[in-house]
C-alpha cells in the first residue's frame, strides 16, 4: 500500500487505532442522527446511509482537511413533518419521495450560497461574524443542547427508577473524566468509547438494557431507499417551498459549527479549505441524502465535542465512522445494540460532549481578548446568549421552524455591524473637539 493511500485511509495513524477512533465518533453521532427519522417518519437505515456517503463527499469537496462528519439536522424536522403531514391528508403515499424533493432543493441552495461565497470571497462572509459574535454562537451551539442531555437522564422509564438513571450517568460521566485525566497513550484518546461500554455494562447489570432490541434486529436488510416521485407535483411543489428555505437559516450554523471546529483544532477552515467547499461539500451531502429519501445532511456538534475530548483532530477517523455508519445501515443486529444503549449512557457522555462544545466558545473570546468592559461587547452577548438561549424551540412561522442559534446569530451579525464601536466613538469626538 502506498503511502497517499495510508494518508486517505489512516491519515498517518496505526490502522487498529485509527478505526477505534472512528468508532468512538460512530457513538457520539448514533443517537442525534437516527433520532431525526424517528420523529419524522423516515427510514433510519437509509438516514445512517446517506449520512455515512454524504460524510465521505464532504471530505471529497474539502479535500480531506475538514474533520467533520455529516448527520441529520434537526432544523428540518418540522418542515418534513408537515409534508407528511400533507401527504397524508391528500392520501398521498411514500410521503419520503416527496420530502426528498425538498432536501435536494435545500442541497441546491447550498451550492448557490456556495458559489456566492466563492464570487464575493469569504473574508466578506466572515466580516459579518467577528470573534463576540463566533464565541457566542459556539456557546449557544453547546448550550442549547445541554437540555437534550439532561432529558435523556430525568426522563423516567417504565419500571426502571431514576436513581439507576443517575447512577449510570454519574458513573458514565467520571469514568470519561479518570480516562481523560489519568491515563496515559491510546487509552486517553477513546475515554467517551469506554464511557459509553461502561456505562452500558452498569446499565445491562441493572436491567435497563432492552435486550428486546437486539432481538428483533434482523441480521442483514438492504436500506429501503424511496427515490423521488413525479406522480405528484402539488406535493413536489409543497415540500420544496416548505423546506428548502431552512437552508437560509442553517447557512448560518453552518458558519458557526466550521468555525467551532477551526477553534478546537487551530486551523482554519473558513480559509483552508475554504467555506465555499464546506458548502458545496454540505449542500451535495443533502442533495444526495434527498435522491435516497434521507433528511438534510449538517455538521455534527457531537463529533465536534468528541474533537474536543480527545484532542486527536485526524479527518480520516470521521471517514472511518463514515464507513462503520454505512455499515450499520446493513447490519441490523449491531444497529440493534446501538439502539439499545439506554438514554442514561448517552445523557451523561452528552454532559461533556455538549460542555466541551460551550467552553470552545468561551476559549474563542478569552484568545481573541474580548474586552467585556466595552458596552459594544456586553450588548451582542447579552441579546445573543438570552435569545439563543431562551427561545430553545426557536420561532414557528407556519410550518416553518426557525432555530434559536440561528435568530440569535442574526442578531449578533446585525448588532455587530449596526453598534458603534466605543474606540471608534472616542475618536470621532476628539476629531470634531479640535
């Protein structure tokens, strides 16, 4: 094997560390991505698919350089309930053909603002998002997650008491941190891998495992792909109004999540590899997921957390977790164990995911030397972080859903270019003093 090709697979790392590193981020993203399909109706097979290929595009477009991997977004959710919803009003069947029209459509706009960029630079783009305003959104990012978390370890089961919740979350939560902290070599790169084995052993020692799950889980099924349909063109028309214009507002945490990244890793990728390519990579991820009848592809938070935790920033482990994604879409026994890790497991390896996600932010301010004894600096804060923050269902005009990061980033943007900076002010009024 040569070694551009070591590069592509392993990106310079032992082959056997390089996959349980993958597989770590295959945990982190499982449980958000296939939550998406079931709460819209969609295939999660086909959802675990379109994600692992659409992954493997966006590093195609960016080159290999940008660590992300691609998973369901949740901003959509609402507009591809209403289609369905549509749908079966009008006793429309395979609603997921129809919905997939609106997700290529939304792909589509990606690549436009892709080209955008691309014409007009991304130094102008980015002019819109200085350090006050990227900090903020990155904490909200994290923050506005932080109830999902919690949830899944106070939401109580049928027959199961919460204090087994508490405790498997507990003992989830510092097992990741004595990895972290007190372990030396491969081992402390994997500490929410092994969070998340032990916490599901407690769990399976405490009966909270639903082995149920497994059970039913057939050994191998091809994903039932649902192309997109002609038969009806109302319903083509209406799942492309309703959702492609979300990608206006997921534009935005596009910009935020590429910029938490560059931030954890210290590279970036607004630049190199350039934000038109994670757009265009993004929005080809999406359109391709809708040709299959999947959701919306988007950069996941919980992979970023992952980047964070382990400080191993090597793109060819998201490739990896890509693969094994992919993989699982066949295989339904493993996808069956990974179903059945109880929400407490999950819940208290979000705890520092999620964290992990909100201190990048703070660390973005603190190196960029934002002064918070400057009214200019206090008010953005302020209006992003409360808004963001305080609208966590975002704002449902119609059918459409418009998220709480991204209504507090326009703000921020607007803020930022609106509010006269105070040295700016001084300076002004000692000119016209003279």
């Amino acid at each position: 094997m040569n070694r551009k090709l070591q590069q592509v697979l392993w990106g310079g790392d032992k082959p056997g560390r390089a996959v349980v590193l993958g597989i770590q981020h295959v945990f982190a993203m499982f449980g958000s991505t296939v939550l998406v399909p079931a709460l819209t109706g969609l295939d999660p097979a086909v959802t675990l698919l379109c994600m692992g290929i659409g992954t493997l595009i966006f590093h195609l477009i960016t080159r290999g350089i940008v660590p992300a991997f691609m998973g369901s977004s949740f901003s959509f959710i609402a507009s591809i309930c209403a289609v369905a919803a549509y749908c079966n009003e009008n006793s429309i069947d395979g609603f997921a053909s129809y919905v997939g029209w609106g997700i290529i459509a939304s792909g589509v706009l990606y690549l436009i603002l892709a080209g955008l960029v691309k014409l007009f630079g991304a130094k102008r783009i980015t002019s819109f998002f200085p350090p006050i305003v990227t900090g903020c959104m990155i904490i909200i990012i994290g923050m506005m997650l932080a109830p999902t978390a919690m949830n899944n370890i106070t939401t109580a089961v049928t027959g199961i008491p919460l204090w087994k919740n508490w405790l498997v979350a507990v003992v989830t939560i510092l097992t990741i941190i004595v990895v972290m902290f007190f372990t030396r070599g491969f081992i402390k790169l994997v500490p929410i891998l092994i969070g998340i084995v032990v916490g599901y052993l407690l769990s399976l020692a405490l009966g909270m495992v639903d082995t149920a799950k497994v059970a039913q889980a057939s050994w191998f099924s091809l994903p039932k792909v649902a192309l997109p349909a002609f038969k009806n063109w109302d319903a083509v028309s209406f799942a492309v109004t309703m959702i492609a214009p979300i990608s206006i507002v997921t534009f935005v945490e596009h910009v935020g999540d590429i910029t938490a990244n560059g931030a954890v890793t210290g590279h970036n990728y607004i630049e190199d590899p350039g934000l038109h390519r994670t757009l265009l990579g993004c929005g080809l991820a999406s359109v391709f997921s809708g040709a299959m009848g999947g959701p919306a592809a988007t950069t996941y938070s919980e992979n970023t957390g992952v980047l964070a935790a382990t400080g191993n920033y090597n793109p060819a482990t998201l490739r990896i977790a890509a693969v094994f994604a992919i993989v699982l879409s066949l295989f339904g026994k493993v996808s069956g164990v990974l179903t059945s890790i109880p929400a407490a497991v999950m819940g208290g390896v979000s705890v520092i995911l999620f964290g992990m996600i909100a201190s990048v932010g703070l660390r973005m301010l603190v190196e960029n030397h934002v002064d918070f004894t400057k009214s200019y600096n206090l008010v953005i804060a302020a209006v992003m972080l409360v808004i963001g923050l305080g609208l966590s269902s975002g704002i449902s005009i119609g059918n459409v859903t418009i998220s709480g990061t991204a209504i507090a980033a326009v703000l921020g943007v607007i803020l930022a270019k609106v509010l006269p900076q105070e040295e700016k002010a001084a300076v002004s009024q000692k000119s016209r003093k003279k």
